[in-house]
C-alpha cells in the first residue's frame, strides 16, 4: 500500500469511526441514564456516567405498566411475523423468477407499485373494519395475520433468485427433482445469507409496530413493547427520566440481541447484493 492509499485509508476510519460514535451515542447515554437516580439525571452540570448502578430504575420500569407482557405479546408477532414473511416471499419470489406464467410481468408490476404505499395508513381503516367483522380485534390473529405477506420481501427474493444460474435448474430437472426439491435443496441452501438479512429486517420492522397495535388492540394484556414505552412515559408525570430510559433499553435488547446472533449472515446477504448490482 503506497502512501496515498495508506493516507486515503486513515482517513475513511477516522470517519467512520466518528460515524459510529454519533449514531450509538444516543443509545449509550440512554443505557448510562437508566442507572441513575432521578438527582443525577438532573444534576447540573449533567452526568455522564452514573456513580453506581440504580436498579431501581428498571424495578420500576417493569412495576408502572405490563412491560414484561407486553414484550412477550411483541417477541410472539414479531417472530410469527417474520416467519409469514420469509414463506410468502421465499415462494412468491420464487415463482416470479423461475416459472412462466400468464399475467406474470402484470402480476408483478402490480406487486412493485404496492411498495410506493404506505401501507399502515391507507389500510388501517379497512383492516380494522376487517379484523373486527371477524372477531379478531384483541388478538395475535389481528397483530399477525393482516402483515405475513411483502412486497418487499418478493421484490428481493426474486431479484436474488435471478442472480442464481438457471443452469442449476435444467441440472435439478435432468436429476429427476421437482420444482419444490430444487427450491428446498438447492436455491434456499444458496440463498441463507439472503433469508438472514430479510429475517432482521422482518423482525425489527414487526418489533418495531405501534400504529396498528394501538389501533387494534384495547386490552393492555394484548399491547406491545412499544405501546408500553409510551404508556410508560405516560405514567411518569414527573418525568423521571431514568425509569423511562430504563424501559427504553428493556424493549431495545432483544432487537439487539437478534443483530449480533445473526449479523454474520446480515452483512454477507448486504455483501452480496452489492457485488451482484
């Protein structure tokens, strides 16, 4: 590496590094203010790190509203969720890349202009009428079942499959292997960074739901982790800032937890898309 390159390197890390520091700085100061106590949040000139670690603060974040049955209702839909999605997508995109059928470039067009709406705004009003013409309203059914199905998870399992020679096809056909058997023993084996990548996205995209929960659900057995940061915040009038961070970074770890158990196969599925346009 000649000295250009090496100053260009520098550089680029210099950046990056700064990069990482102002987007987990606010996470960092959120996990450090949900150890301290409501004097320190407020002291003057403000505190970074807290003098010991105030459990308190997530005693009464778990006490004020049912956050642990609220995380336990978001870690069902959001797992269920991700799951739904994963099968229609996998299939659908599938059958877009490989099978030939009438309607097939209409059916498609269709499917892509659906990711330009904003689903849980258009929609909340019919799929609430929906859900509560079946009885479903207050339950997993209505969190569930109405976003099992992508556009989005289509549209890029259908752009990977594309990117798999169809060579591997006749080869799976002249070997006497239905559709299926080719799709299960040798596109899915291929594509695992792909359904990882999509895994995360899915999970925190459905962890993440507070709009159509609030809308949905009325029970507070059936609301979600995020529905109970607020209700949380709700409850703290005097703003006791360490109980509310402390519920903050409750609902935040599993999200967490789920990136680093499956980033490996996250930053490969971003890997490969970038090196296959």
């Amino acid at each position: 590496m000649n000295r250009k390159n090496k100053v260009s390197f520098i550089i680029s890390e210099i950046i990056l590094i700064l990069v990482t520091i102002i987007m987990f700085s606010p996470i960092f100061l959120a996990f450090m203010m949900s150890f301290m106590t409501p004097a320190e949040v407020f002291s003057f000139p403000p505190k970074i790190i807290p003098k010991s670690l105030y459990w308190q603060n997530y005693k009464e974040a778990l006490g004020l509203v049912q956050l642990g049955r609220m995380i336990i209702n978001s870690a069902i839909v959001a797992i269920f969720i991700t799951i739904g999605k994963l099968i229609t997508g996998i299939l659908a995109g599938y059958a877009f890349a490989n099978f030939n059928f009438k309607g097939k470039k209409v059916a498609f067009a269709t499917l892509f202009i659906t990711l330009f709406l904003p689903a849980e705004t258009v929609m909340i009003v019919p799929l609430f009428l929906l859900m509560k013409s079946l009885g479903w309203v207050n339950t997993y059914y209505a969190l569930i079942i109405p976003f099992t199905a992508s556009a989005t998870n289509t549209f890029l399992m259908r752009q990977h499959f594309r990117t798999i020679p169809m060579e591997l096809s006749d080869a799976a056909r002249i070997d006497g292997a239905s559709p299926m058997q080719y799709l299960f023993k040798v596109l899915l084996p291929l594509s695992k960074a792909m359904i990882g990548g999509a895994a995360l996205i899915n999970f925190v995209y459905a962890w993440n739901m507070y709009l159509w929960p609030l809308v949905v659900t009325m029970d507070d057995k059936m609301k979600t982790a995020q529905i109970g940061v607020k209700m949380l915040i709700d409850a703290e009038a005097a703003n006791n800032w360490g109980t509310i961070m402390a519920g903050t970074m409750i609902v935040l770890a599993p999200t967490l937890l789920v990136f680093f158990l499956i980033q490996n196969l996250f930053v490969k599925s971003l890997v490969s898309s970038g090196l296959k346009g």
